[in-house]
C-alpha cells in the first residue's frame, strides 16, 4: 500500500481498526473511515471547516460540477490504463473521487486532504478507498508510487506531486479560469476581478494535453448563497454582503475551468 507512516517513513500496514507500519508506530481509524497522518495535530482546525465541507456538497450533489467531473473523467480515459494507483491530494469531500474511484473500478485510490471535516462529509458518498488526513505539502505517500495523482483547486505542492508520481506518471490538474464564477462575484462584490491567468510551464513535467471546460447554469438566490459559501471567498466577505445573493431571482453564472495533463519526465 502506499500510504506511508509519518513518523518513520515505513509502508503503512492496514488492519481492521488501525494502520500500523513496522516500527509500531499506529494510527486508529476514525468512526468517519478515515485515517489522521497529520502528525502533532492539535484539534484545531485545518482547511475547509464543517460549513464549508457541506456546502461543497450539496453544491457537488445539486450537478453544478458534473460538466467539469465528466471533463476530468474523460481526460483521465484517454491517458490512463488500468489497473493504476491513483492519488488525489487535497480531495475536499471526495466528490472527483468517487467518481475517479467508480470509473477506474481497477484502480487503487488514494485521498489526502488537510481537512478532516471534508473527509468526515465524504463518508456520505460511501467512498471504497482509503482516506487520510495529511498535508499536500507533506504527503504521507510513497515515492514513486503513484501512476496519477489529482490537483483540482487544492493547494499544489509541486515538489511532493513529483516525488509521489512514478516516472511517466501524469497530473491531472483543475484551474479556474478568469471569467469563472464571474457573475457570482459581480453580485456581492462593488469591483470584482476575474482570476488572474496561470501559467502552464511546470519544471520537470511535459503537458501532453490541455482542454477548456466552459458552462453556463442559471441559479436561484438560495442556490447562489450555497454556492458562494463552499468559495475561498465566503471567510473573507461581510455577512450583509452575502447576503445580497439571497434577494436575487435568478442569475446566470459562468463556470470556466482549465485541465492540464502534465506527464512527468522519465
Ligand atoms: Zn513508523
């Protein structure tokens, strides 16, 4: 298995209640299925907080990203063989995932995220594959171990994506682009900015393949609050702000994304 002890570095051994690496260094499950690898963590809070994670998934279960995850699915088809260890590092509340998970049925799945609330929230996909607690930034994964590893608007650690992926290994990596969410922002903010472009030179990687997913939904006020409230924006915005989104009818939003296929050198 790939998942790694953090202490030692050891290969993690899964039981029925617990993993455990050579060295007897163990780590229990929690009653959610996942696993904590963040080592001195304090019970404080890290990344998305319990509103956030369940805002992301009523958003996720209302279809709003189904353009985007058949986008995703069908990039991964085209570059992909099974049977593959596949690794998403920062996989929120596992929605791409679950969906990875399914249509790789062969394959082995890997989630991190620095959020144990998100991981707690994915319990309600009934996901099949290992969950853990971890940061991208230091991942408990082995080296070399992975054929693929997922990047969908989580914090991206280039060095520890490299480290993990075999040689050859691909990144499959979601950006938004400059007009995404556009309108949402107009409707909240006085001046609101589109997102700044991203280059797409990655050191030590090739980029075999990249495509454009771009959609339009139109959405009620009710669903334009759930939606703005799962954003980087909601911790950030004054409540009599947001609360501007509740009074809208309805309002057309563009949702734009960029997916990167980037190969690592052999
Ligand atoms: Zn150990």
């Amino acid at each position: 298995m790939p998942f790694i002890c953090p202490v030692c570095g050891e290969n993690l051994i899964e039981g029925k209640q617990s993993f455990v690496c050579r060295r007897s260094h163990l780590f229990d499950k929690a009653k959610k299925g996942y696993v904590n690898l963040l080592l001195g963590h304090d019970g404080s809070q890290h990344g998305d907080s319990k509103p956030m994670a369940l805002a992301r998934y009523e958003v996720m279960q209302s279809g709003l990203y189904a353009p985007l995850k058949e986008a995703l699915l069908a990039a991964m088809r085209a570059h992909l063989q099974a049977p593959c260890v596949i690794a998403d590092c920062g996989c929120g509340e596992c929605y791409y995932t679950c969906a990875v998970s399914d249509t790789f049925a062969q394959a082995e799945v890997l989630a991190t995220d620095i959020s144990k609330e998100a991981l707690a929230v994915a319990k309600r996909r009934s996901p099949r594959f290992l969950r853990a607690v971890a940061s991208s930034f230091n991942l408990p994964i082995a080296s070399g171990s992975c054929d693929a590893a997922l990047n969908i608007f989580s914090p991206f650690a280039k060095e520890e994506y490299r480290r993990i992926l075999k040689p050859g290994g691909l990144l499959f990596m979601v950006i938004p682009l400059e007009k995404h969410l556009l309108e949402l922002k107009q409707a909240v903010y006085e001046s609101a900015y589109e997102n700044t472009p991203k280059s797409s030179a990655l050191e030590g990687f090739s980029l075999p393949e990249e495509s454009v997913c771009d959609y339009r939904k139109t959405l009620s006020g009710a669903e334009l609050s759930t939606l703005f409230a799962m954003t980087p924006y909601a911790i950030k915005t004054a409540p009599q702000d947001v609360q501007k989104l509740e009074s809208i009818d309805c309002l057309e939003v563009q949702f734009s994304f960029k997916i990167f296929v980037y190969q690592k050198q052999r």
